[in-house]
C-alpha cells in the first residue's frame, strides 16, 4: 500500500469514529529504515489526536479504541503506532 491511500484511509476511519477537534497523521518510517527487520511495506505512523472525547477516557482505554478502529492496517500496513492525545 501506498503511504498516502494509508494516511487517508487512517484519517477517514478515525474521523468517521471518533470526535476529533484535531486530527493529523505522520509518516515517521524514515527514522526506521535502517533498523533490523524494517519491512519497507509496513509503515511507522504518529497520529496527533484533539479529542475531547478520547480525553475523557483512560490511556488504555482510548488507545484500545483506536486500534480496534485500525485492527486491519495494523495487521497489514502499519508496523508501529504512536499515539498522541491532546
């Protein structure tokens, strides 16, 4: 998959289920491509969340609904996700 259809497929699903004031989504696997075991087909991402709804909820909590949101690109497409709430 293409880096781009990614960041807008994770962009509309997170959008279409959660609240977001703010939404962006980083392509971070530049800073990996020299690592052991770095698949360039599976991609680093950063997502930068405003959400007053995720806000309210626990760490575990929002991060578990986020993946559940992302379960098939990250079996597929996404090798490591970092979360960032605000």
């Amino acid at each position: 998959m293409d880096i781009n259809n990614l960041i807008s497929i994770i962009k509309k699903k997170i959008l279409n289920n959660i609240v977001c004031e703010k939404l962006e989504v980083e392509d971070k696997s530049f800073l990996h491509k020299n690592h052991p075991g770095n698949d360039i087909n599976k991609f680093h991402i950063k997502l930068l969340i405003q959400s007053k709804e995720l806000k309210k909820m626990s760490k575990i909590e929002s991060n578990k609904k986020i993946y559940k949101i992302l379960n098939d690109e990250l079996n597929n497409s996404i090798h490591s996700l970092q979360i960032l709430i605000d």
